[in-house]
C-alpha cells in the first residue's frame, strides 16, 4: 500500500536561521546551545510538539471521545555517553480526564502502540512514557 500522506522540510541555515515546509510552515531557528536561544524554534520543542500532538491525537482517537485526554512532553539535550555529540532524553506523560490511573495506563499504552512518533522513538533508552493526573492543559 503507498502512502497516506507525505510531505517534507528544508533546512539549509544549519542551528541557526530558519526551517520551512515548502507552501507551507516556515520557522525560525535557534541552537539551545547558542547565545540567541530567543531567535527561534529548536530541534527539542519541535521534537516535543512532534510527540506530544501525535500521541494526543491517537489517544483521543482510542478513547473514542468518551474523556478528554491531555499530553505534555519534555525533553532534555544531554551529552552523549561515550560520546561524541548530544542526545535526546525524552518524557511523555499522558493525562486521562476522570480515569483511574490503571485506565490511564491502558490508553497510554494502547497509544503509544499506535502513534507514528512513539514507534519511531520507540527501543530508545532514553525515551519514556508515564500516567499523571489530568490537567487539562
């Protein structure tokens, strides 16, 4: 079966400048490491929207509407053990409105299954996922 939907980003400014979406999206980018983290979007909020959206989205697809669900991700640039270069550690914590927390872990489990970005980071050792009590945010 071909694909369902494709599209594509360019970045030709390297840490600094800007990233777009052809006809589309278009971001201003900025090293976390750089003296103007200010200037724009990293890597690691894009990442942490990537996530977040996506496994929200299917969360809500599992419960189907019957309860709101949120999910907050945070991720961290840490040096690389042994080395060399940097790494991503990253955290998903999904919130089920009215859930218990043994139904919150199901939906999180039944998403994180699911969700496109959670298998591309998924086998990662520095990627996890956790049950919080919902916000709403």
């Amino acid at each position: 079966m071909g694909a369902r939907y494709r599209t594509q980003a360019i970045n030709s400014d390297g840490g600094d400048g800007r990233a777009h979406v052809p006809g589309g999206l278009d971001v201003a980018v900025a090293s976390p490491l750089g003296t103007n983290v200010e200037a724009g979007t990293n890597p690691e909020q894009l990442l942490a929207l990537a996530w977040s959206t996506c496994l929200n989205a299917t969360a809500q697809v599992i419960v189907a509407g019957a309860r709101r669900t949120s999910v907050r991700v945070e991720v961290e640039l840490h040096q690389s053990e042994p080395g060399p270069g940097y790494e991503f550690h990253v955290d998903a914590y999904l919130s089920a409105e009215g859930a218990t927390h043994a139904q919150a872990e199901e939906i999180l489990t039944a998403a994180h299954a699911r969700c496109p970005v959670s298998k591309l980071l998924s086998g990662s050792a520095t990627v996890h996922t956790h049950v919080e009590d919902f916000t709403g945010q």
